[in-house]
C-alpha cells in the first residue's frame, strides 16, 4: 500500500480532530466491549455446562422447597448413576453487613471429583476436602473477589441455619466466572446437632452422572416416577436446561443491554460520518488538484475510503484497550450481584475484542462511502473554478 | 485627526524579522479621502491596520480622533473600532447567514440604540447606497458590486469618524470598480469622514484627495489627488 | 452581543454537520436515559414498598423475607404490644406472613420464581398501600389467590378468574392487586395456614409486620421487640429494611453513571470536533466581527449558543424516542424481570420520570458546554487581522 504514508499524512493534518475522533470512536468501542460482556457471562456459563451426562433433581414445586434426605440414597442407587452429590443452600454471610455475597452450599465430598470431573479440581486439594471436615472449596471469582488464597480461614454466619461456621480453604474451582463456595454437610449437621435442634434431614437439589447420555432421558422419567407419589414430588432436568430455566428471567435485561449496545454503535458511525465528511469538505479544492494531476476517481474514492477506515480502526484499538482496563477495575469493585448474577462477570472474550475491532472498520468503512463517492464524483473544471 | 509618529512595526515570522513599517510619520486631515498606495510588501496594509485600530505598533505614536491608540487594551481597542471605524474589506466579509439588512445592522448592535432606530438607520444607510430594494437578500443573492455596497453601508452606518477601505476594488470588475471609489468619495465628502483606502488600483488616484507612496516599510512621498481638485 | 438569529442561522447553513452531531448527542441520551430508567425503575419499586409507619419483625440474623423464621407464640404475644395500632374494632394491625418462592411458568415458556405471601386479612390493613383494583381479596381455607399486577398476565393462569398451579396445588385467582408500582406488585398473595400447609411448614410464619400506632414511639417498640428474651426477633422500619433489599440495585448505579460519562466524553469530542470545523471555516467571519468591534466575551457566548442549541436538539430528540423505547420494550416484554435478594423476580415496569429526564437534559447541557468551550475559545482567542488575512 504505497499510499499509506500519504494517507497518514492526511490524518496528521488535523491532529486535534484525529485525536478527538479516534477518541470518540474508542470510547463507544469501549462502550460496546463492556455492555457486551453482560450477555457473554450468560452464554459461556450455558455453554461451558457443556456437560451433557450430568442431571439435576429438585423439588417441583419450586428450589426453596427442600427434598428429604433419603431421596439420595434412593437416587444412587438407580441403574445408570454412575456419582450423584446433594447441594444445600446454606445462605452463610461473610460480611454481615453486605449480606449473602456468594452462593453457599453444604455438600457431600466424596463424589464431587466424578459428578463434576470437568470442572478439574485438583484431586489433591479434593482429598484434603474429604479429609479435613472443615475444609472449604471455593470458586475462583469469589477468591479473587475477596483475597482469599488456599490456607485461609473463614467464617460464616449462618442466616436460614442459626449457626455460624468457620472454614479453611482448601481447593479452588478454577474458573474465573464461578463464586460457589462449598463445604461438608457433615460439618453442618454436627454443627447443628450441637446446637440442641435435630440435624440436616433436608436436601436442597441432587446431582448426578449418568454413565451413557442415551440413559438421560429415560433415567429423568424415572427418578421422577419413582417419587411422583411421595409428599416430596421431583422434578429432573439437565444441566443445561436448569441453567437456561434459571437465567430465562434475566432476558428482558439482557434485551435492553443489547438495545443500548446497539444505539451505541449507531453512534459511532455518526460520529466517524460527520469526521469524514468534514475533512472531505474542506479538501474539495485540493483534491480537483489532484484530479487535474492525473489521480483517477477511484484512486480518490480509495483514499479517502482507506482514510475513513484507518481513522476508526485506530479509534476501534483504543476501545478496545480501555475496555479491558475499564473491565479490571469493575471486576476488583463488584462482586457477585444477585440482580445481576452472571451478567456481571464483566469479562472481555477474544470473541468480544473481535467483535469490537470489527465494528469499528465496518463503521469506518459505512460512514467514509458517502463523503469519498461524493468526492470522487466531483467535476473537476466546476471544483476549480468554484474554489480557486 | 489621524496621525501617526515614527511609527515602525516588527514582527516574527519563525526565525526571521519582518520589518514592515520604519518610521513613518503622516497625518491625515478631517474630511479628507486618502489613498496608500504601493507594490506587495510596502506595508501599506500594515499601516491601515494600525490607523484602524486593528493592531499595535512596534514603537511610535497613533493618534486617531483625538485618542491615543497605544495605550489602549485589547477589548478597549474593540470598543474604540466599534464607534469611530468603519471598515470595507477586499472580499466584502458579509456574514453569509445574515440578510442585507442585518448585516447593516450589525455594528449598531454594540451601539445602545433600540431595534426600531436600529432599523431605521440600517435601511437608511442601505438606501443612501441604493440598494433599499435589495435589503432582505442574503449575499449569495447578490452581485461583488452589491455586496460591496452593503459592506459600505454598514461601515457608514455608525456614524464613524474614519472608514478604512482594505482593497475595495480587489474583486470588482471595471465598472463596479467605478461605482464603488465613487461612492466612498461622496460618502466622504457629504458626511464629513475621513476615508483611508489601501489600493493597487490606479483608477483610485483620479478620486482620492490625497495619495501616500509606500515602498519597503518607508513613507516615500505624499501628493494629492484627483478627487482634489473635482 | 451577537443576535442569535446569527448562531442559529449558522447551525442551519452547516445542516449536515449540525445533524450529524445532533444526532450523536440524541443517540447517547437516548442510551444512557434507557439504562438510568430501568435502574430508577428498579429502585424505585425497591425502595417504593415500605412504610414508614411499619415495623418488619424477622428472625434475628435472616437477611430477608424468604429465609426467616417466627415462632408462633412470637407473633401471639407481640401483637398485643403498646405501641401497635388497633383498627375500629380494636384489634391489632399486626400481619403475620410466611414468605415461599415456588416455581411459576411464563406465557413464554420459561420458569421463574416468584414470591407467593401467605396472609391473613389483616395484611390489606397493615399494607395500605395495596388495593384491590379488580376481583376481590381470597376467602380463607378457599383455595384462592390474589395477584400482583406485576404476576398477572406474565405467567400461566395468572389471570382474574384462571387457576394458578404452583406449590402442590391449584389456586383460583379472584383478584388483582396495586400497590404504587412496589415488588408487591410483583407477588401472589394467598391464604398464610393454607400456604403453610402446602409447603409443608410446621413453624407457620416467616415474618410479621406490624403497624405501629399514631404518636407511638416505633424505635421503642422495635427496641422491646429485640430485646425480648423468649424469642431471638430484629423489628426494623420497613423502608429501612427494603432501602437495604436494594443495594443490589447501586451496584447497577455504577454501571448507569460510567455508561454516562463514557459516552458523555465521547459526545463531547464529537461537539468539540464539529464546533472546532465551525471556526475553523468561518475564520474571515470571525475576523470580521471582531474588526467592527465585538467583543471576546460576544464571539465565545455566540459559539456556545450554538453548541447548546445542538445539545438541546439532541436532548429533545434524545429524551422523546427514550420515553417511547422504553414503552415499547417494557410492553413487548411484559414488564422486565430483576432478581431480588429473596431469589424471586421483581416484574418491573419500564417508566422514563421527570428524574431520568432532569439527568438526561443535564447531561447534554454539559456535553454542549464542555464541547463548545474549546472551540469558542479559539475563535475569540483569534486576532482580527490574521483572521482577516485570506491564506
């Protein structure tokens, strides 16, 4: 591209308006990065539960409602369950003052390392969860969230259980995205034992591994048979059907998110159209000069097109920096929102930084056509004559 | 009633000193029609510049209707050009967005008068230099010759004591050219002001009273005029 | 000073230039007022429920409605409290709820939690606020049910005269509720012994609430109620208690105000741009007013004039197509769904108010005078005879 000294010359003429472009285009391209970090967190937590051999079972009427105990035992022992863990929802506060700030649950230690083998957490620090009753594995957004490292003691008061428990961590959950936190139901029910009520009978939702995805669908039928009778009546769904079930709420947010990002983009191409046609107009004298020298209408056009394009690329690379800035510093400030829940992960994908520097040259490119055709298309002898 | 002593002007242009008046010394009497005339870089739009009020000297005096030019601030100056000078530019310089009308009107918009006197006056001033018809165009409407009426219009409308004329003729063709030294000759003598005019135009000398030579920076000479002895 | 007719006159002649900008301005009010209202909406109705004459008693320790307990000699010793107001008859206005969140279908399909409230009659009196506006309030042991306007329509069976299943049974729907726009709207109000029974809860209640009388002390009836020693019970004023249930919603504050000043910065370079070429091209003008004598002050008012008419321009545009948006989307998605702390969903209604425009209307007069000031600057900044001297 021989002529792209010439057309960076051009943008130079004007540094300030250049600088004030690019400026504008990056901040809407920041914009843009960041609200669409909001649906993404949706999607990488449906698509990432890509697990299609792990099954939820809970109450039907509603996950507040607890299901009894022995429906565990009742559930393993099902042809097919090749692991099946409880989780109960122990709703422990760390700071009080801030409430429930990441989801607690009390859990059986043993299968957790073959109901969820994908979520590869270390066997070793796995071991010392089944060993060490106090023991806590903790997802790794809670743990950046908090400061927390393996070895850390923490305590949690109890908010549905009148209890309070203390906790050293042993494990993580490597995912940036996850705040889980999770302990020995052992532990909580001793805990409360102690205290002088009865101990846990209750169980908030199981899961399970089914040995050959074809079994999922007969295997949800029958658990859910099994107990159609019972005072506690299932209801089993896979993993990826829970989670889009959980998340179907959050959809007209997510519709008004996508709605702003776009009236965002919209913007930008205002913004690189006025910058364009601006500098076109001005230059209507020059470029008849050109013209006369022998430059064709569509080395013209290609100019300036080109000068439109690198104009909002650069805007579109400086978005794209301030995005993943911008998004550190929310991350180190929020933490995990229920209104929000996965929504506000804030993490900028490589797919969200293409898409961002995509924008902006497709932008580039929309809003630079109609001031270069018009340019191109000048006669020369009228521009002359006109302007000189 | 101007009158500038040992007036010289420097100025920079990146590394270089430009000289553009040395010592020039000239007065200008009441009423009178006065050409500076002179080839590229005399300096002779430099002077009309420092007579108008429009920028400062290097060193020496200026005196323009009674007040001294020299001590005056920036926004001092723009009040000074707003009462006692009237200006007419080579390129017309009316505010393209504005009718005939209001361009004339705009000067008196710095002046305390109420809208409908503002308005009086403008139209009077448009019909002195015959283009009462022609008040609501905007300049794009009109013809070089027109629009230079109406810029004369409005450096008359004031009531002035100097009009300065910046190459009035520049952009005009024979006849316009004509008409245009013409009218600031009459306009001149029947309301009494002081007209400098900065010109190449040769056809000026048969209309002004008296005409100063520059060359260099440096007054050479003054001799009167054409329109003396009319 | 220079007439206006001067700047408006300019805006009109560069129309390109001016809409464009205009339109950049009316693109980030309209984004920035959508994202503010739907969070003022959210406070609104978050911080809207509450009354200050009320007392919220909850398990000591129970963050919120949902995960609390009340014994139910609790609520039979509190109510005849000093302090509690009495209606006509002279019984206790004292409110005793159990607090479940069962599964609801939506008419789309999906599946969200929503809060039913056991009550008693009782409820309507200490909860003023909410009215019956079609049908009328349930008949104990009746298997009957009232909605929320914010419940009805959105889910399956939540009309006037359907039949709702949730829980483990069949509720009639016989009435429909208001409540100033606040997450009561949001909930499914039903019998309290009823709905104890079908969830299987031996402990009956999860909360009170309790209307303090006129000219009562209410910190010390909250005080006494705490400091009970049979029960362990924290009363609180409900608009203290609801101001802390949305605290989820100022998280989302931060992300409204960085939304705005992030596009705000960007709308301003884009002002500032246009304004700079503005000068830029009328630089004889400029020269020209300043020879005949205006002023600095005049040549600046006169470039911020037309910077903050394009700034209203894009606030007026900005402003109407936000409020019309906001009822489309708000219409199409029947009201838009927020998660509380109780795990349930908060139906709210989309509603641009005269707060969201006051902020959107500030917004565009600063990106018109923090836009418009540089270039003004310069064009008073200019000397005449530069200005004048054609290049």
């Amino acid at each position: 591209m021989k002529f792209l000294p010439f057309i960076w010359r051009q943008l130079s003429r004007n540094k300030l308006r250049t600088a004030l472009t690019a400026g504008a285009i990056g901040l809407a391209v920041s914009l843009v990065c960041i609200l669409l970090t909001m649906p993404a967190g949706m999607d990488a937590l449906l698509t990432q539960v890509a697990s299609n051999t792990r099954i939820v079972v809970h109450n039907e009427a509603g996950l507040v409602y607890p299901l009894p105990y022995s429906y565990l035992q009742k559930i393993r022992s099902q042809p097919g369950v090749v692991s099946a863990a409880s989780w109960t929802w122990f709703g422990g506060v760390f700071r009080e003052e801030k409430g429930v700030e990441f989801p607690n649950f009390a859990i059986e230690p043993e299968p957790i390392g073959s109901v969820w083998a994908d979520w590869k957490i270390e066997p070793q620090q796995l071991e010392e969860f089944r060993r060490y009753r106090d023991g806590a594995i903790v997802g790794r957004g809670t743990l950046n969230k908090n400061g927390w490292k393996i070895g850390d003691l923490v305590t949690l008061k109890g908010t549905v259980y009148p209890v309070d428990l203390a906790f050293r961590i042993v494990g993580e959950i490597p995912n940036e995205r996850s705040p889980i936190f999770l302990f020995q139901r052992e532990y909580l029910d001793q805990a409360l034992r102690a205290g002088g009520r009865g101990g846990l009978d209750i169980l908030g939702t199981v899961w399970l591994r089914v040995d050959d995805p074809a079994r999922v669908a007969p295997l949800m039928s029958q658990i859910d048979e099994m107990f159609r009778n019972s005072e506690a009546v299932t209801a089993s769904e896979t993993e990826k059907s829970y989670f889009a079930n959980f998340f179907s709420m959050l959809q007209g947010f997510v519709t008004v998110i996508l709605i702003v990002t776009g009236l965002v983009a919209l913007c930008i191409v205002f913004i690189a159209a006025n910058t364009a046609s601006m500098a076109v107009r001005e230059r209507i004298g020059e470029i008849a000069v050109l013209k006369a020298l022998g430059f064709s209408r569509r080395l013209i056009f290609t100019t300036l097109l080109s000068e439109a394009v690198l104009l909002s690329t650069l805007g579109g690379v400086l978005g794209v920096l301030g995005a993943l800035a911008l998004t550190q510093l929310l991350r180190a400030g929020s933490g995990w929102n229920p209104a929000l829940g996965p929504l506000g992960s804030f993490i900028v994908t490589q797919a969200i930084l293409v898409q961002g520097l995509f924008l902006a040259l497709f932008v580039g490119m929309l809003s630079g056509v109609v001031p270069a055709l018009g340019a191109a298309r000048r006669s020369v002898a009228e521009t002359l004559r006109e302007v000189l | 009633m101007i009158e500038v002593r040992d007036v010289s002007r420097v100025y920079r242009r990146g590394a270089d000193e430009v000289h553009a008046l040395e010592h020039v010394s000239l007065r200008i009497e009441r009423g009178r029609f006065a050409a500076l005339m002179g080839p590229s870089g005399s300096g002779k739009s430099t002077l009309l510049n420092i007579l108008a009020g429009l920028d400062r000297p290097t060193s020496g005096v200026v005196e323009v209707a009674g007040q001294r030019l020299n001590d005056l601030s920036e926004d001092q100056l723009a009040a000074f050009r707003a009462r006692h000078v009237g200006f007419v530019f080579q390129f017309f310089n009316l505010i393209p967005v504005l009718n005939a009308r209001a361009n004339v009107e705009l000067p008196l918009l710095l002046t305390r008068l109420g809208k409908a006197d503002r308005r009086t006056r403008a139209e009077t001033a448009l019909r002195i230099v015959g283009l009462a018809d022609r008040a609501m165009h905007k300049p794009n409407e009109m013809s070089g010759g027109e629009q230079q009426r109406v810029a004369i219009a409005r450096a008359f409308v004031t009531d002035p004591e100097i009009v300065v004329a910046d190459e009035p003729t520049g952009d005009l063709d024979a006849k316009n050219a004509v008409e245009i030294l013409a009218l600031l000759r009459d306009l001149a003598r029947e309301f009494g002001k002081t007209v400098v005019m900065v010109t190449h135009d040769p056809r000026g000398e048969a209309f002004v009273d008296e005409i100063h030579h520059l060359d260099k920076g440096v007054l050479l000479d003054s001799i009167a005029g054409g329109g003396a002895a009319a | 000073m220079l007439p206006i007719r001067y700047a408006l006159g300019n805006l009109a002649a560069r129309r390109t230039r001016t809409l464009l900008t205009v339109a950049v301005i009316a693109l980030v009010v309209v984004a920035t007022t959508l994202f503010g209202s739907l969070v003022s909406s959210l406070r609104r109705t978050l911080v809207g429920t509450g009354n200050e004459r009320n007392l919220i008693v909850l398990r000591k320790g129970a963050t919120n409605d949902g995960s609390s307990v009340i014994p139910l000699e609790a609520f039979q010793s509190l109510r005849f409290f000093d302090g509690v107001a009495r209606d006509a008859a002279g019984n206790p206005l004292a409110s005793p709820e159990l607090v479940v969140q069962p599964f609801f279908r939506t008419a789309g399909g999906g599946r969200e939690n929503v809060l039913v409230r056991g009550v008693e009659a009782v409820a309507l009196q200490v909860h003023d606020e909410v009215a019956i506006v079609e049908g009328r309030m349930f008949h104990p042991s009746s298997g009957e049910a009232i909605v929320g306007s914010g419940v009805a329509g959105r889910y399956v069976g939540a009309k006037v005269g359907d039949t709702l299943d949730f829980g483990r049974g069949h509720w009639r729907v016989v009435g429909r509720f208001d409540s100033n726009g606040s997450s009561f709207e949001s909930e499914v109000w039903v019998d309290v012994r009823e709905l104890a029974a079908d969830a299987k809860r031996s402990i009956p209640y999860s909360g009170l609430r309790i209307r303090a009388a006129e000219g009562a002390d209410m910190d010390a009836l909250a005080r006494r109620i705490n400091d009970d020693p049979r029960y362990a019970l924290d009363a609180s004023p409900e608009p203290a208690y609801y101001e802390k249930q949305a605290e989820s919603a100022n998280a989302l504050y931060f992300i409204v105000v960085g939304l705005a000043v992030l596009a705000g910065i960007g709308a301003i370079f884009g002002a500032t741009n246009t304004l700079y070429a503005a000068v830029q091209s009328r630089r004889a003008e400029i020269g020209t007013l300043r020879a005949l004598g205006f002023s600095r002050t005049a040549i600046v008012v006169s470039f911020l004039i037309e910077s903050l008419v394009i700034a209203f321009g894009g606030f007026a545009i900005g402003a109407t197509l936000a409020a019309l948006l906001g009822r489309l989307v708000s219409w199409w998605l029947g009201g838009i769904a927020f998660g509380a702390a109780t795990f349930t969903t908060n139906v709210i209604q989309l509603r641009v108010g005269a707060s969201d425009l006051a902020n959107a209307l500030a917004l565009a007069l600063v990106i018109g005078l923090v836009g418009g000031i540089a270039p003004a600057a310069r064009a008073a900044r200019m000397r005449p005879i530069e200005a004048l001297r054609r290049a």
